[in-house]
C-alpha cells in the first residue's frame, strides 16, 4: 500500500513513518522544507497547488496529521482555520477526485469538551469543545463525514486521547508534552514538581498502539464508522503518572525522585487520589480488531532512553 503522511515529521507523523515502512508500506511524507528523511515531499499544505500535486501521484491512502498546536490554535484564529480547517477541506477535496480510497484524519479528544470523572466518553457522546483548538478539529471532523458520506473516499477521523513515547525527532514543542516534560525533570533536575494538585485525569496510550490503531484503520476491509477514538481505555491522574515515572528513574538509575504538587507538598505511593474516573471507550476501534495493549511503563522507559 502506498501511503502519504501528511505531516510526516511530527511527534505522530514521524513515528507512523517509521512503523509502518517497517511493516512493508511504501511510505511518503511531506514537509515544508527538507528534513533528510527519505519520500519527503516539500511544500505547505496551506498552498492549493501543492496540495493538487499531491493528489495527482496516486496514493492508496493518506494519513493527515497536520495541526497547530493547543497554545497557537487559541492564539492565532485566522492561521488556525488556515491550517486547522482549510488545509484539510482542501486536501479531502483533491483526495476525493483521485485514485485515493482512504483518508485518515488525525482530530483530538478536545472535541468533547473538559472531561469530567465518572462520565463515559464515546463516538456518540455530544461534543462541546471549550476551545478553539478542539472547535477547529470537530469542523474537520464534520468535513471527513460529508466525504465518508458523499464520496468513495473512505475519510475517518481519530479522536486521539494522549499519545506517550519517545519522539522521533525532537522538536521545543514536543518537550512540553506532560509526559517527555515529567521524564525530562527526572532527568536535568532530579525533581518532578507539577504545575497541578495532581488530580487532573488523562488517558494516555502509548505510540506503538497509536501506530496500530491507524494501521488498522488503513487495512480494515470495512469502515462503518466516520469516528473512531483512539486511546488505551485506562485513565490514570497526573499524580499517578508523575510517581509511575519517578518511580521507573529510580529502578533505571538507582536515584530516588521525590514529587511535589503545585503547592509545595509531596506525594509518594501511599498518596491516594479519588477513583472516580472517567472512560474514554474505544470500542469502535476494538470491533475492528484493535486493542492497546502496550504497557505506559514501557512508553515511559522508551522516552529515558531517548534522553
């Protein structure tokens, strides 16, 4: 199968390059300027002729990772839209019209809203983002169901919960990412100190099964669903995830990290946080064959040996 990531070099983007040539897809990317890796076609999916070239070079699928990221989507509406929407109408437009028969859309669970403990997050729940990051990925959304709906293009959109691994290529904006950030501090400042009270809750899945549920997607003989959610179905707190951390530099590196909330206290395994949780359900993605099975420990001791 011969596949395009749009997007190619992203925290998503580049590890889906990776894993899938290495499963024998002939795999081609895009970047606005050359980044040495191999297929890497330039150019700026902003720009409409690029985007018709693209088209022209007979894909069997596409794989649309391009996104602004949470701080400038809600900083920057007229790029956002330029980038977050229009780029996307713009390439299921062009992707319709060719030989291209499936369209892999990368949204955000943002789409639904805060998560609340104790709610079931599903396909079908009713999606009210409270930013504009998560506004512009449900109006690509929308645009992926009129093309399922109205075209032969099969375009489905994954609601990604939060991935967690080791990057392929580093990048400021990756770094900031809450777990790379909590490894990182392990790391440079032998301390975890949250920026929270440690009960924020997250369904974190890690990049291998994120790889496997877009393979899925990509060979499924048959897609019944425009949506799909993609995450590990296990929710954890911030607090939790901050003491598995310091928890697996201690065992790699024989050096105690103490963590710390927000307001100066420590926690450690005796702490105990609500078990009220939420569920991001993923049970579109397991009718198809998938299940997330890779440890979040193993995700975790991926990114300290990329540090």
């Amino acid at each position: 199968m011969k596949v395009l990531i749009i997007g190619g070099t992203g925290y998503v983007g580049a590890r889906l390059n990776k894993h899938l040539s290495a499963k024998g897809f002939d795999v081609y990317t895009t970047n606005r300027k050359a980044h040495g890796l191999a297929k890497t076609l330039i150019g700026d999916v902003t720009d409409a002729h690029f985007i018709t070239s693209l088209a022209s070079q007979s894909f069997d699928a596409v794989v649309y990772t391009v996104s602004l990221n949470h701080t400038e989507s809600n900083t920057d509406v007229d790029r956002a839209i330029a980038i977050n929407v229009t780029a996307t109408a713009r390439c299921l437009e062009a992707f319709a019209k060719s030989k291209t028969t499936r369209f892999v859309y990368f949204s955000t669970q943002q789409v639904y809203g805060p998560f609340s403990a104790g709610l079931n997050f599903s396909e079908d729940s009713p999606c009210r983002p409270h930013n504009f990051y998560g506004i512009t990925h449900l109006m690509s959304e929308d645009l992926c169901q009129y093309y399922f709906n109205h075209s032969e293009l099969k375009s489905v959109a994954v609601r990604l919960s939060n991935s967690i691994g080791a990057p392929v290529i580093p990048s400021p904006h990756i770094s900031s990412l809450v777990a790379l950030d909590l490894c990182q501090m392990c790391v440079k400042d032998g301390v975890i100190k949250l920026k929270s009270d440690g009960t924020p809750q997250r369904d974190f899945i890690a990049m291998n099964d994120v790889c496997e549920g877009v393979e899925t997607l990509l060979t499924s003989e048959k897609l019944i669903y425009p949506i799909y959610n993609l995450g590990s179905g296990q929710t954890i707190t911030l607090g939790e995830l901050a003491l598995k951390i310091a928890q697996i530099y201690e065992t790699l590196n024989g050096k105690k990290i103490k963590v710390y909330l927000n307001n100066g206290s420590e926690i450690n395994s005796d702490t105990k946080f609500s078990e009220k949780r939420f569920i991001f359900s993923t049970s579109r993605l397991s009718e198809q064959g998938f299940a997330a099975d890779t440890p979040i420990s193993a995700a975790i001791k991926e990114i300290f040996r990329g540090l």
